[in-house]
C-alpha cells in the first residue's frame, strides 16, 4: 500500500462529541463514520483492523472445529413468536414489515433462526455434536448508544452455536469454547478477565462472560484471591447478600471495571424445547438436544484495545491487530530520486516477505506524517531521508518509545519477523 494512494482520514482536531479515549482516537485516527446514532462506517484503516480481529477469531474456531456459516439478518417474527421472545425481549428489538405487511426483525442474535435451520436438516443423532458460527452485522435498538462503536445499534458480532445429544457433551464443547476465547484474547494481547454472569435476555442455566479490564468499563467485576470473577449483577445471588460492600470485605474481593467482549451460555433445551428440536438415539428414546451459545464482541473489542493500549499521541495497537505492521517514512522523496528508490525498494522487499508494509510517499512534511502514524498507532516506524538512502540504513522506532535507532534492512527484517 502506498499512501499518496490511500485513503487516509485523519483529523487534527479533537472530535469534540467524544467521551472516552477509544471514540476520540477512533475518529481521529479515522477509523470509523458516525452515519447515524449507534450507525458507524467503517474506513479502510479500521476495516483493516477489524479484519485482523476476525481472522484471529476464525482461526481459533476454526481450531476447535466449528464452521463457519452465514445466516440473514432480517428474520421471520413467526420464528420469534416459537421462542416466546417476540413477546418478551422489549424494545431493543427494531421491528418491521415487508410489503405484504409480514412481521419481522432485524437480528441481534440467531438462537431461533440457526435452530430452526439444524431442525429442518437434522435427522439422526449421528450428525450431532454440530458447531457452527458466523460474524456478521447484528442490530440492538439500544436505548442509549454511547462510546463509538462501543456500545452500537449496529455492530459486528461473532456467534457461535453448539447442538449435542447431552449434558456431557455440551459440558465438553462449553470448555472447548471456553479455551478458544481464552486463546484469542491471548492473541490479542488484551488484559483480560473470565467471570460468572447473568444469561439475561438470551438465557440458560449457565453462562461465562469475558472482559477487558478498564476504567471506562460500563460492568463492575468482583475478582477474588485466585483470580476468579463475578459480574456484580450476580454478586448478591451468589454470596447471598444484599451489601456489595460486605460482600467485597467478607471474601477479600478486588473490583475492577471491564469492558464485555464476550459471553457464552450453556442453553439447555431452551430453544430446543419450545422450537420442537428433537432427535431419537441409538437406544431410539426422543432427546431433547441441548445447546450451547457463544458470542464475541468483534467491533467492540477495536475500541476495548484503544481503551487499553494509547498514550497523549494516539493509539498503539498490539502487533497482531495493528492495520499495518510496518510504515516507512519518505522525507521529501518527490524531491529526492535516491530517497525514493531507496525506500520503493524496501518497500518491495517487506511486501515480498509477507510483511504488511505502507510506504508514506505523500508530499508532505516529516512531521506531519510522523504525527499521523503515531495517532493511527502503527507499531514500527522506519524514517528514510538522504543519508539513509547513501549509507543504505535505515532510521526506525517503535511506536511509543522515543529512542531511535540505525539500522541495515537485513535486521529490520529480523525484528519485524520476531
Ligand atoms: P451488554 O451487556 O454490553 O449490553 P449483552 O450482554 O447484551 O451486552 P450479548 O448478548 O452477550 O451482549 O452479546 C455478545 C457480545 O456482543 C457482547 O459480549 C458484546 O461484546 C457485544 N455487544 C453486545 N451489545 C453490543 C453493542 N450494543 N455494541 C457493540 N457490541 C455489543
Ligand atoms: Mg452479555
């Protein structure tokens, strides 16, 4: 990628309706469009990160063998009506008609429709366990849309959903999942916690969310001395107390603010059940299937990441989200046939080797494009100007240090590769 190429939207100004650092950083570092309320447009760099994200997501479920699928995203309210949520689940579901004056919604979740579909197409216990997932858009008519794309109406969300003849085997596929996130998180390089939590609106006997630790965090974490959490919402059922603060100073708990990036939940034959999804097995007894549910925060973890991971000039990603790995900085290479040979040849040397490399070749001042890079939050920055191009060096930094070394392309390589 080059940049005089590329569209960057980068803004000096600090966007004044911002609250927290990831919105401000956000549109500053011209990741993401506010269309409408809770509506964002995502721009080529932050697609470029949420693309990394989702990859890491698909790789680690991908691992664990649930496949990935695609479902629409307007559905049926007959659906809706079998579960009983048409009725129950309130005002965050937008509602609408077709021209026949059809009821339908637009998906926050997909428990009914991927229900209905493994009903249709199941037709032995054989086939079972099935694990299927998707990352798409899904809406929540929220009632305040707040942060950026942290708390959105439209958003992108990775669920998966788990089918099994059993308990035990939902048992084993809810710790399979359960290690996955835990190795995405890890691959994100977040700080993260698992706790206990409440299966409000989507249900079950049994669910687990994961946040990212920080202060701007909307939930409040009860952590204890080996590290296991508590949302507070469950806090009092648990330690059966209605005094958060007894609750905290009687088992030594820690609160921490987290941010929820993801929750899973043992189903049961919620859906199953009231969906009629049943299947004989081998002894041909009718079993009700029992299930499972996992979802991801995809777009919400973009601004988790910022939350955790900026300094007073911008963002600093974690080298496996980053949108770029690498820029190198021209200095007046327009005006400098050797500058701009030099770096046009790096350039293609990094590309060859797989290595996501932008090469700033616009016709702008040095310090200009050194601020950009380091709002947009890049983590290595290669600068190369006449004397680099003579001695064959080159001039690098990381992001958010300040020291500046000289290096031969040889071990630049070497360190972008490690
Ligand atoms: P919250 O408590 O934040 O409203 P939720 O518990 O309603 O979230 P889930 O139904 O568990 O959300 O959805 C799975 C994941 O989708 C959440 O863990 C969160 O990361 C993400 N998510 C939910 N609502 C939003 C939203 N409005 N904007 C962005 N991401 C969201
Ligand atoms: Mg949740």
């Amino acid at each position: 990628m080059k940049a005089s190429n590329y569209p960057l939207f980068t803004q000096k100004n600090d966007p004044s309706d911002a609250e927290i650092a990831s919105h401000k950083l956000m549109l500053k570092a011209g990741l993401v469009r506010q269309q409408s309320s809770g509506q964002y447009s995502f721009l080529p760099i932050g697609y470029r990160v949420l693309k990394k994200i989702e990859n890491i997501i698909r790789e680690e479920m991908n691992a664990i063998g649930s496949a990935e699928i695609l479902m629409p995203s307007v559905q049926p309210s007959e659906l809706w009506e079998e579960s009983g949520r048409w009725e129950t689940y309130g005002l965050e579901l937008l509602r609408l008609k077709d021209r026949h004056q059809r009821d339908y919604c637009l998906g926050p979740t997909f428990e009914e429709v991927i229900t209905d579909l493994v009903r249709k197409d199941l037709n032995s216990y054989k086939q079972l366990p099935l694990n299927m997932y998707q990352i798409s858009s899904k809406f929540r008519d929220e009632i305040r849309p707040r942060f950026g794309i942290m708390r959105a109406r439209e958003f992108i969300m990775k669920d998966a959903y788990s089918f099994h003849l059993n308990q035990e085997c939902l048992d084993e596929w809810y710790e399979k999942y359960k290690q996955a996130y835990n190795n995405i998180f890890d691959r994100l390089k977040l700080e993260y916690t698992m706790v206990d939590a409440d299966s409000g609106n989507i249900g079950g006997s049994k669910s687990n969310e994961f946040h990212v630790i920080a202060d701007t965090g909307e939930d409040d974490l009860l952590i204890d001395q080996n590290g296991i959490g508590v949302n507070c919402e469950i806090a009092k059922t648990k330690y059966n107390s209605d005094d958060i603060e007894e609750i905290i100073k009687d088992n030594n708990l820690i609160q921490k603010k987290g941010i929820e990036v993801g929750h899973i939940f043992k189903l049961g034959d919620k859906y199953s059940k009231s969906m009629n999804l049943y299947i004989d097995n081998a002894e041909l007894n009718k079993c009700n299937i029992q299930m499972g549910c996992y979802g991801i925060g995809v777009s919400r973890i973009i601004a988790a990441a910022i939350e955790q991971n900026h300094d007073d000039n911008g963002i600093i990603w974690p080298a496996s989200i980053s949108p770029f790995r690498i820029v190198i900085i021209e200095i007046e290479g327009h005006k400098n046939e050797s500058v701009r040979l030099f770096s046009t040849e790096l350039y293609k040397k990094l590309n060859a080797k797989d290595i996501d490399v932008i090469l700033d070749d616009r016709n702008a001042k040095l310090g200009n494009k050194l601020n950009d890079w380091e709002l947009i939050g890049v983590p290595n920055i290669v600068i190369i100007g006449k004397s680099e191009a003579e001695n064959t060096t080159v001039t690098f930094k990381k992001r958010g240090q300040t020291d500046k070394s000289s290096l031969s392309i040889e071990d630049l390589i070497k360190i972008i590769q490690d």
